[in-house]
C-alpha cells in the first residue's frame, strides 16, 4: 500500500492528485516530503502500527487523504476516521470526501453532489463544503473550458439556492458564467446612454443599435449566459477606449447582471488599463491574458513556451505565460508580438 513513506518518486501521488475530484495544490506545495518519516514517532500516523499516512500537519494530511482515496479499499476504516479527524481540526473539511475513494465520489457525483459533476470536482455536500469548494475554484477557473465554467457556475448558483446562501456570498463569475444572469435592453439603454453623455464615445450609440436586434421588447429579460458575457466584453472594451473609470460610472457586471447589483465592493472599482509589454509592444494585460488562456492561445504562442511557463511557476496561468513570454530573447517577442497584435485587434 503506497503513501508518502514509501512513495519514493511521488509518482503514485502524482496521480492521485491527477485524477482526485479535489486538488489540495497549495498545501502540497507547503509539504517537506525530504524527512526521514521512518524517525518519526508512531502517534503521528494515521496507521501507527504500520507507520503509514502521516496526519501531524495540515499538508500531511491532505496528502494522506489523496494516497487513501486511490485505494480507499484497502485501508482500514479506523485508519480513515483519524485522517478525517486530522482533516477537521486543521480545518480541512472539504478533503474528506477523499477519504470514500474513487468508487464512492462516483457516487455522489451520480447524486449531484459536486458544482462539477462531469468531472467529479468540487463538492458541495453542505452549505460550508459548498463555499469552501467555490473558493478552491478560484485557483483553477480561469483555465477552465468554457462548458466546464458554464457547468459549474450553473449549478453553484443553484445550489447555494437551495441551501439559502446569499448571493453575495458567491464569486461574481457564478453569475457572470452561469444560466441565471438576467439582462434586459431598458437598463442597458440607460446605462449606454449615460456613458454617451459623459465621453461623448460614439461606440455606445453603436452597441445600442446592435443590441436592439437581440430583443423583441425592451423590458424583455435575457438568460442567455454567451450573449450576456458578449455584452460584457463589448462594454469593458469601450470602457477602455473611454478611459471610464468605475468611480463614476457602474462597473459593466453590475449593469448586464443585476442579480449582483447588491455586491458592489467585490467588483473591480476601476477599468482594467494595466499595460504589458512584449517584444517593444504595449498590450491591455486583460486583451493578453484573454488570449493567453483561450483555445488558440497554444497556437499563437507555442504550446512548448506554456509547458516551460508551468514548469518555471508550478501553474499554468496568464501571469506565468506572460512572465515567460517576458524572458524571451528580444527577437523572439518581436515576432510573438506580431501576430499578438494580429489576434487581439481582431
């Protein structure tokens, strides 16, 4: 039976964390896996009799947990209770669910007990576990396919619903990806106007005249996530363009979703104008990181530039691609920022 005494390349944690439903990533990264565990005393195993699945720290007993959950089978029950009572005074509640192994999570998933069933990930067993497990999804949304984001924001919505959590206790992207996102033409006509009077921008009169086509009426509300998040990205851009700034005018999420008008201080208060530069040409580090983490992203710019990025920064995120992009030879980001420029002007 492995677990981390005798796991002597980490591969079988490797794949445990591979194939877990829930990705302890930061605490492992916090574990001394160096130490000689064979010199430590049988009260800090999980199995002190057999000197297995070590439980004295929080990252220890995350990682128990992940060696129990690929062969929950054969560890005794006795064994699992002290991880998850180990897991539970650290604070760590949400990795039990690791502890009934791969068989079992399948069938809680079959339940529709996870924000994202189709991949077994993140589960909400309960209003705390919920939270817990919206926040652990923050790490990993923004590389997320599409349909996944949709999936998960979709049932996180719904689920906090269900067990009476307030909406502003939720992540803005559950609204902004999901299927409950009302918009309606009458607040964004409002909202179009006041940005017209206060620019003077004529790409608000545009947007209007193209969003008339997408209602019959104009209190007529939309729940369609791809053209709600559509809008979004339209206002944001002419938002740049304009040098708005979110002091003085409402940020564009609270205009196209209005389930969150009532969570304003978890919205960026300013337009997102920060700069990067690459290759002697200034890019908007949202217009970069868009790419970036899009499916043409690879293409554009080397699938081997994004493996040394997450091998250099242990994740795979815009930060690090840009920072490696960064580090680049001056010629070499000169001909990336080409076809950057080509992409993005698009």
């Amino acid at each position: 039976m492995f677990d981390i005494t005798n796991d002597m390349d980490l591969s079988f944690l490797s794949q445990a964390l591979h194939d877990a439903p829930i990705k302890p990533v930061e605490l492992i990264k916090q574990a001394n896996v160096n130490i000689d565990y064979s010199q430590l005393p049988n009260d800090i195993f999980a199995d002190p009799v057999e000197k297995k699945f070590p439980i004295h720290t929080p990252a220890d007993a995350a990682i128990s947990a992940l060696y129990i959950y690929k062969q929950a089978s054969e560890v005794d029950e006795d064994v699992k209770q002290r991880v998850a009572n180990a897991l539970e005074e650290y604070g760590l509640k949400e990795l039990e669910p690791l502890l009934e192994g791969e068989k079992e999570m399948v069938k809680i998933a079959s339940e529709e007990h996870f924000l994202l069933p189709s991949k077994l990930k993140f589960p909400a067993l309960d209003p705390d576990m919920l939270l817990k497990s919206a926040s652990a999804a923050e790490t990993y949304f923004h590389v997320m396919p599409l349909s996944d984001k949709v999936e998960l924001a979709t049932n996180l919505v719904k689920t906090a619903e269900e067990f009476n959590i307030e909406p502003e206790k939720l992540p803005k992207w559950a609204f902004v990806y999901g299927q409950h996102a009302p918009c309606n033409l009458e607040k964004l006509a409002h909202e179009l106007g006041v940005r017209y009077a206060y620019t003077k921008h004529e790409g608000y009169q545009d947007l209007f005249q193209e969003l008339k086509g997408l209602f019959k009426t104009a209190g007529e509300i939309s729940f369609d996530a791809g053209t709600n998040r559509s809008i979004v990205a339209k206002l944001i851009k002419l938002d740049k363009q304009a040098n708005i700034s979110y002091d003085e005018l409402p940020d564009p999420f609270i205009i196209v979703f209005n389930e969150i008008d009532a969570q304003p201080e978890e919205i960026s208060k300013t337009a997102s104008d920060e700069l990067v530069t690459i290759g002697g040409v200034d890019f908007y580090k949202d217009d970069l990181a868009e790419l970036i983490m899009s499916s043409d992203g690879p293409a554009i710019i080397g699938e081997d530039l994004y493996k040394a990025a997450e091998e250099h920064y242990n994740v795979l995120d815009a930060d690090a691609v840009i920072s490696e992009l960064q580090s680049l030879p001056k010629e070499a980001q000169e001909l990336i920022a080409e076809y950057l420029v080509q992409y993005i002007n698009e």
